[in-house]
C-alpha cells in the first residue's frame, strides 16, 4: 500500500504543507494586464489538514481548502481562502455542524471545486456535495434534492448543450456505481444504477454527445485496509480484476457495454467524443497504481497522454500513445466537453514530484505539443481554459489558461494568465497572491 508517513511526509512539507490562516485580501498586485474579458472567480480546492496529522497520512485525505481570485474591470479584486467545513472541519474550529443531508459514509471535500444552476459546489468522491456562497463561506451539504445513497463524484461534466450536470458515484457493495443526471435547474433528474465486476476507485469519467463512459480498472477498494489503522487510504492494485471501459446511454436508460483495454489506471480522461459508431476517449494513463509499496508516493511513473477508440461494431478497443511527456489534470475548452476537440491542455507532472515544470498544450489534429515553461523554481498546478468572447465567439484555443503556480524562491504564490494561442509567450497577467497556495486539485473559472 502506498503510504504517506506523518510530520515527515513531504506531502506535509514544503508545498504540499498546509496554510494556518484564512485569509482575505483585497486589490492584490498586477504584473502585466489582466484581459477586460476575464470578470468572475477562479477557484481551486486542494488538502490543507489542520492541524498538521501525526501518524500514516494520505494526500487524498486531508481536509479540504478552497482558495480563490475574483477578476474584473482589469483588476484582482480579492483573494480568500477557506476550508469547507465539514463536520470534522467545524468541530476542529469549534463552529456548529453543517446543515443537510447526512453523508452516506464519509464525509470530506477537498478533490473539486465547480459552478452548477447558481450554486458553487466543492466535491470529492462518495461524499455528499458541499454547497459554498460566493464568498467561499460553506453553506451546507447539498444532494440535488436527492437521494445521493453513495454520494457523488468530483468529476461531474456539464453538458455545454443541454446544462445537464453529469454525475456518478461509486461505493463499496452491490451495486458498485450509480450514475446521475442533474437537469439545468440543479434538480435530480434521474439516477441509474451500474455493477462494475468489484468495488474499484472510479474516479472520473467521460461522457459524449450520446454516453457516459465509465472506467472499471484494477485499483480495489479492501475493507481489511480500511480497518487497519496504519494504512492510511484502502485501495490497493489487484493483477487478477482485469480492466475494461464502458458505455452506457447518457440519459442513464439501457445497459452498459463493456470493452477490455489493457490493464492500467487513469485518474482523468481530457475528454471524449464520438465518430460514426466509434467512440474516441483521451486519457492520462498509468500503468499500474497503488502496487503495494512502502514509497511514500500515491502516484507511479510514466503518466503518458493515450487515446482509446472504442469500436462499437468490433467490440475491440484500439489503443495509442498521443504524448510521452509526464502529465496529468488534462483540460479541454469547456465548450467542446463530450464532443470532438483539436486541443487538450496539461500540467506536466512537478506537482507529483517528477521531472518539468510547465503547462502544456496538444494539438491532436496537427500532433504537435507547445508548452509554457515555469523554469526549476516555480510549479504550476492545473490550468483551467476560459473561452474568449463567451460560450459562442472564437476559436477552440482562444482564451486563457489560469492556473495557481508556486514560486519556491520566495516561498509564495501568484496567479498566472497565460494567452492559449501563444503558449509559449510570456503570460499576459500575474496576480501576486498575499499567502502560498499549496499544491492541490481540480477548479474551475466562474464567469459572472
């Protein structure tokens, strides 16, 4: 199992090590010129435990902090951080108990950090929804007017066309997976329910214009790992699961079709579309994850950009390497989420302790990769791609890539536009930000 020891763990150190403060700070410092355009939030959630754990501790676990910068009129109007206080949270801050509906078995929010139906929801897997204002104060558990009975996942996709917000969670018995669909007005729609071959970590999925597309790979849930308290996170590599991908209708009707792929882990897809009776998906891939091991790292080597075409009339799945670079938290522009994308963005993989440090753009029409280079001290995390012009003017990349990135020279943190036509090009905006953000997860840009 991989496990990640206490005080010492770097994952409790340097950046990874958690902020003491909450803070709020107001017309933060400007380098360049922020885009007219660019009038919203910029979120992101990551783990910042407090205090600091003592004994076997697992990235994945600590409790969660969502930091934020509101743009406009040219300006960084404010930067604030906040935990979600979740029941745990509260209690360690002596505040009152979350209101909502009950978590079916954990409760926790750190992994996303996402816009739906006038709501901003702060989400990890198999835990209820945390409802958040604008001003990242928690409002309570929320549940779409449910019922959620294994929760949700921290990767619902919007529909770009129908508003739709597209979720699932999975949990630990029969049956494995229920998905869900949630109407534009952030009302449960309908809910179907699914049977992977055992009780597997699915973390993300995909969807396409006419499927959710589901990933039954070979890391498992163990209750004798659950149970064990130096054993931190209870998910470990099974060499005899098999792995495959699924289809299921996006309106949750129908049965699943399943297709073996070779056995792996993928944390993220960047997106998938359809072609005819074929069905594209794009994906991080890692060839094995959780092995049992004494490393302190939750992650494995050599997370590569690979496409699987699933042919439907065949039933084989044809399998490609895009890129060998180390990445991960793959992006596509929001508008072409479940239909066909040239252009996919990435963080290399500085933040999981692996070579680069840099954002990186894919043209998969034109093969070609482009990347913005952060040098040896600074450290990007996800970048998250806002159209220009709004949800019908421009091209594909033209926009802006906003990602938190660390500088370990001076112990800080800045906010970084980068132009997405002109990867390469300086960036056309740095925000100073008045505390470090450490390393962390999955955001979103909240247009007003």
């Amino acid at each position: 199992m991989s496990v990640i020891e206490g005080q010492g763990s770097r994952y409790l150190s340097g950046n990874y090590g958690p902020v003491a403060e909450e803070v709020t700070a107001f017309d933060l410092p400007v380098t360049g010129r922020l885009p007219d355009e660019l009038t919203g939030r910029y979120l992101r959630i990551g783990p910042n435990p407090w205090p600091a754990p003592e004994g076997p501790y697992h990235w994945f676990t600590g409790d969660g902090m969502v930091h934020g910068v509101a743009l406009g009129g040219g300006q960084a109007r404010w930067y604030r951080n906040r935990w979600v206080r979740t029941t745990g949270m509260a209690e360690k801050l002596g505040e009152p108990a979350p209101q909502g509906p009950e978590p079916p078995m954990f409760d926790a929010s750190n992994t996303n950090v996402l816009g739906h139906a006038g709501r901003v929801l702060a989400l990890t897997e198999g835990c209820m929804p945390y409802e958040l204002t604008a001003e990242l104060d928690t409002v309570g558990r929320h549940d779409f007017g449910g019922p959620l009975p294994s929760g949700f996942t921290a990767h619902p996709k919007v529909d770009p066309v129908s508003g739709e917000l597209l979720g699932f969670a999975y949990g630990f018995d029969h049956p494995y997976v229920r998905y869900h669909v949630i109407g534009p007005d952030g009302a449960l729609v309908r809910s179907a329910e699914l049977d992977t071959a055992g009780p597997t970590m699915m973390h993300d999925f995909a969807v396409t214009e006419h499927f959710a597309v589901f990933f039954d790979l070979p890391v498992l849930f163990r209750m004798e790992l659950a149970m064990d308290p130096s054993v931190p996170f209870p998910f470990t590599w099974d060499d005899d699961y098999g792995a495959r991908v699924g289809l299921l209708p996006k309106d949750g009707t129908g049965t699943v079709e399943w297709f073996d792929v070779d056995p792996c882990y993928v944390f993220h897809p960047m997106n998938a579309y359809e072609d005819g009776d074929r069905v594209v998906v794009d994906v991080v891939r890692y060839p094995s994850m959780f092995r049992p091991t004494t490393e302190a790292n939750p992650t494995e080597p050599l997370a590569t950009l690979d496409r699987w075409v699933i042919d439907r009339t065949s039933g084989k799945v044809h399998e490609d390497r895009l890129d060998d670079h180390r990445q991960e938290f793959p992006q596509v522009d929001p508008r072409r989420v479940g239909r066909e994308h040239r252009y996919g963005y990435s963080a290399s993989a500085a933040v999981f302790g692996k070579e680069g440090s840099a954002i990186l753009k894919h043209d998969l029409r034109g093969g070609s990769v482009e990347s913005h280079e952060f040098g040896t001290e600074k450290v990007p995390g996800e970048a998250s791609f806002v159209p220009a012009g709004g949800a019908g003017a421009g091209g594909e990349d033209e926009g802006w890539l906003l990602s938190f990135v660390y500088d370990g020279e001076r112990d800080g943190s800045e906010l970084v536009v980068l132009d997405a036509t002109d990867l390469a090009g300086p960036p056309v905006a740095t925000v100073t930000l008045p505390q470090r953000v450490p390393f962390g997860f999955h955001g979103s840009w909240l247009p007003d």
